[in-house]
C-alpha cells in the first residue's frame, strides 16, 4: 500500500495544479480548452479574493491529484459545494486515492455547514460515474449545460 497525504493546497502547489489540469483535459478530449494563465489561476486560488480552494494528494513530496471546490448557492437546495475538478494521474488511478480526494471534499462539506455537493461528469466516463455511483449519486437527466464566454 502506497503512502499518500492529502492536504490543504498551497500557492507553491499551482504549477503542478495546472498540470493535473492539462492532463485532464487531454483526457477529457479538449487539451486546447485550458485558456487560463497560471498567473489568473494563483491570483483566483490564493489571491486578494480567493474563490476555490482543493486538496492535494501527496506521494512522497510529488503531487499525484487534487480535488477543487468552490461555493455554490441554489435557490432551491441552498448553500451547496461544487467540486469543479477530481483528478489523480494516470498512473496512480484506481489506487484509492481518487476516493480519499472525494472522502476529504466530502468531510470538508459537512464540516462547513454545506447541505450537498454537486458536481458534473461526462456521460462516457463509465470509471467516473461507477466511481460516483458508489456513493449513491444521483444525475440530472435533462439539464443542458450553457455558457457564454467572454
């Protein structure tokens, strides 16, 4: 069994923060979607306003994955936490570590007075939504996701 720290991302954390980000989106089939600077990224993580916050997954002193969150409110549900990002590197997936992430986002929700979390995943990511399935997730069948981009 592979040692592994979770904790409390730090600003010094960002530039492997913006790999895990780029391995995602090759994975995700959109590596020409990352369009934020790392300088944007830091300024919005540990800025003057900071607006998410994640834990890290540490192996030995190496960064392996993360889990971003950030504040949401719902009119109908209220004060929620979304996980923008659960990511561990390929080649420590399906080690256990993307379940402490999501364990430590989870505790971290409950602990802060959050009534749920939400989050998206695409729906060909068969690994994810099982993963997402053990905790008794439930899926929004028919809401389209927009965006406008500016």
């Amino acid at each position: 069994m592979i040692q592994v720290k979770i904790r409390t991302a730090q600003v010094e954390d960002a530039p492997l923060l913006m790999e895990l980000v780029r391995e995602l989106a090759i994975f995700e089939l959109a590596p020409n979607e990352v369009t934020v600077t790392l300088e944007e990224f830091i300024d919005a993580g540990f800025g003057s306003k900071p607006i998410w916050k994640a834990f890290v997954a540490e192996v030995g002193n190496q960064i392996i994955g993360m889990s971003l969150y950030y504040d949401r409110y719902s009119t109908w549900k209220g004060k929620r936490l979304y996980l923008e990002d659960l990511i561990v590197t390929e080649t420590y997936r399906k080690t256990g570590i993307g379940k402490l992430l999501f364990e430590a986002t989870l505790q971290y929700a409950k602990e802060n007075q959050y009534n749920g979390m939400v989050w998206q995943v695409l729906d060909w990511n068969e690994s994810a939504i099982k993963f997402y399935d053990k905790y008794q997730a439930k899926y929004n069948a028919g809401w389209l996701n927009g965006s406008i981009e500016f």
